[in-house]
C-alpha cells in the first residue's frame, strides 16, 4: 500500500470584501471596533408588509478597479465579489501568476446559493419580455461554480479548479479541499474560499418565511446578536473571504509571508434534520474533534474559537453544547465569539469571511469580540469575548461553519513557528 506524506501548508495571502470593509485591513479593523455593516437593504424596494427589512449588503465598493466593466457584465454579484477578494488575495501573496507551472495551482471557492440575482432578474425578465430576451450569459452567471471559474481564467490556474455548494459550510468545505490537494500533493498553490451575493428579494423573503432572520428592524445595528438572550435570528449578508494557500517549501523557497500554517480539517453530516442542528451539537462536535486529530493538537491548545454563532436560538445552543462536550474543562478557558455580530450572515461566504478573522486573530494575537452580548443564554457562562477585543497570545484556534443539510466543518489554525 502507498504510504503519503502529508505535505505542511501555510496561509500566504488573504483577500475580503465585506459589508464592514474592503479589503482584509478595512474589515479586520471594523471587526476589532465592533463596527456593525447591517442596515436597511438598499439594493431593492420593500414595503411595509416586509418582516425584515435589513441586511448586511456590501455597500459603494469600486468594482472597476479591478474586474473590467465589460467582464463585469458576465458575472453575478456573487461572483463579482468573489473575484475581487481573490484579487486582493492574489496580490498580497506575491505569487507571480504569469510565471511557473499553472498546472500545480488551483482554485476552490464555493458559494452557498451561487447567482441566486441572475436567477431572480432572468425569470423577471422572462415573465416580463418573453424568451427571446433572455441573456445569453445567464447560465455562466447563475453557476455556483462560475467564480472559482474566473478565478481560474484570470490567474491561469490550470490545477485542481472545484466548488463547494454545501450551505453555510460551503466557503469552510473549500478550503478544506484545497487544503487536502497541497497535502496529498495534487497542488502546491490554491486559491480557496468563498463568496455570496444573497441580499435579494427571493433570499430575504424566503428566509422570513422560516421565521429564520431577525425583524430587528427598527435597531439594525444591534440585530445580530449570538449568545444573547434576546437574539431573534440571523442577518442576511454578503460578500467574500479568500484564501491562498500554499505548500510550506514553496513559500519558503520564494520569501513568502507566512500569516499562519493550516494544520486540521474536520467534516461530519448530522443526518438529523434538512434545515435544523442537532440539538446537542453531535455534528458539531464531531466535525471539531476530527479537525483536532487530523492537526494532532490536544484539546488545552486551541486559545480561541471563531464560531459559527449565527444569531438563531437553536444554532448558538447547539454550538455551545458542542463546545462544551468535547472540550470539558477547557471550555471554560478558551475564548470563543462570533464575527457575524458585526458583519451579519453570509451564508456560504461565512467560512471564507471566518477564515481570515481567524488567521488574522492568530497572527496578531487578538481576538475580535461578539458584539450585542449584553445578556448571555441561560447556560452561555463560556468566554464570548463580549463587546471588545481582547489580546491573547494564541497557538492555534479553530473556525467553525455549519450549514443547511447538516453540514458541518472546521479548521484549525497555528501560529507558524518554522
């Protein structure tokens, strides 16, 4: 039997667009303020008959300083966001993408609704013109995987080119894939993460329909609530998180900054309900614990979690049952909040957004707080890191991304050593 040795990877460029920033700087600085992005939806007309009325939309970013008007014509706002996160991704690097051998670098971005506004318009326009004025751009716009695609195209990436439409795990089961290929030696760069553009009318009042997202709608800013008592749901977001990651002895070989290494994986289905979590975290907890085993860390060595934390009653019980069933004791030591206090729920972009939140969290030794908490759950007495940011020097954390179908992921993040 062949015997593989798993290859070390390391995180070397770090790319967001999010409604609380542009760039990875802008948004990390707005997270450790506790700036919220959610506020009325803009992007289309509501009336008074609308349950919700707020989201977290990617607001004023200039597009056209990196996609060209005329690409941008053939690509949904999903997709438009997430190839302007990879840009920045791409640059920070540092990776010459003209040069070297485009079959050893690859792309795994996923997105859990995908053109979700291409489909929405389409139809429209069907009902409104007929057929034949249809765009002919409408399939490669709707496809969930047309950004790892443009990805792809733009940076010659002629490697492993996938996508993950797993929810909200979507952006988490992406990196994790792309983790897998520079391991096993399928790849020695990846360009991995996720991306959504769901802030549309279908989204909004299909998700009001399940009672799932916060009608806060008269305080938008303290809407999103995880842990707290009073939450009434999640914030529908937007936007993207991307990552690139390479093989250790590549980056080193050319300089490269290395914000973190990647060291663990971890995947479990909850085979319990299509749209609910367990109720005691099973999933959950084994998604953590295989993503534990596979980094080969102890339980007292992860400082801080980046949690799901979603702002729903029966999400946030369950992640904290979960929390404290594999952790026991250290549960009570670590640190764990939720970054979509400030930047709502972006669905299958999440684990991408989280991804960097976390590498950024293990390179400077700081951990963004959970905003609104001003009255944990009965039996939330964990560390949320309430309302600000607090330093703690930490060797490795976990990001956590479940989603609808009982999907759930995690990652584990180290402080690189060497």
């Amino acid at each position: 039997m062949r015997t593989v040795q798993l290859r070390r990877v390391v995180v070397t460029g770090l790319g967001a667009l999010t409604d609380v920033g542009h760039t990875v700087s802008a948004t990390w600085d707005s997270l450790l303020s506790g700036r919220s992005g959610v506020a009325r939806i803009t992007g289309f007309d509501q009336s008074s008959d609308w349950p919700c009325t707020i989201g977290g939309e990617v607001r004023g970013v200039n597009l056209d300083a990196v996609i060209d008007p005329r690409e941008q014509k053939r690509m949904d706002r999903y997709c438009l966001f997430g190839v302007y996160a990879a840009n920045e991704a791409a640059k920070d690097s540092g990776i010459d993408f003209t040069s070297g051998d485009p079959y050893r670098r690859g792309v795994a971005i996923g997105s859990g609704i995908g053109g979700i506004d291409t489909i929405e318009q389409g139809h429209l326009k069907l009902l409104q013109t007929g057929p034949s004025r249809v765009s002919p751009f409408t399939v490669p716009k709707l496809m969930a995987n047309s950004c790892a695609g443009h990805v792809s195209i733009r940076f010659n990436l002629k490697g492993s080119n996938t996508c993950t439409a797993t929810a909200c795990a979507s952006g988490s089961h992406s990196i994790g894939a792309a983790f897998r290929a520079i391991q096993l030696g399928e790849a020695d760069v990846m360009i991995a993460g996720g991306a959504e553009g769901a802030c549309t009318p279908l989204c909004i009042s299909s998700f009001s329909a399940m009672k799932a997202l916060s009608t806060r709608n008269d305080d938008p800013t303290r809407a999103s609530r995880p842990f707290d008592k009073d939450r009434d749901g999640f914030v529908l977001s937007e936007g993207a998180g991307i990552l690139v990651l390479e093989e250790l002895e590549h980056a080193k070989a050319r300089g490269a900054t290395m914000y973190a290494e990647l060291v663990g994986y971890g995947s479990s289905g909850d085979a319990n309900h299509i749209a609910a979590p367990d109720a005691k975290g099973a999933g959950a907890r084994h998604s953590m614990a295989m993503a534990l085993r596979d980094a080969q860390v102890n339980l007292d060595q992860i400082g801080y979690i980046n949690a799901h934390g979603t702002s729903t009653p029966l999400g946030d019980a369950a992640e904290v049952a979960a929390v404290k069933s594999l952790f026991g004791d250290h549960a009570m030591k670590l640190s764990m909040s939720s970054t979509k206090s400030c930047t709502g729920h972006a669905l299958g972009a999440a684990g991408g957004i989280e991804s960097v939140a976390t590498v950024m969290a293990v390179r400077q030794g700081v951990m963004p707080p959970t905003i609104n908490l001003d009255h944990p759950d009965e039996g939330f007495d964990l560390d949320f890191v309430p309302n600000q940011p607090r330093e703690r020097r930490l060797t490795h954390a976990v990001n956590n991304s479940f989603g609808f179908g009982g999907h759930n992921t995690s990652l584990v993040f180290a402080r690189f050593e060497g």
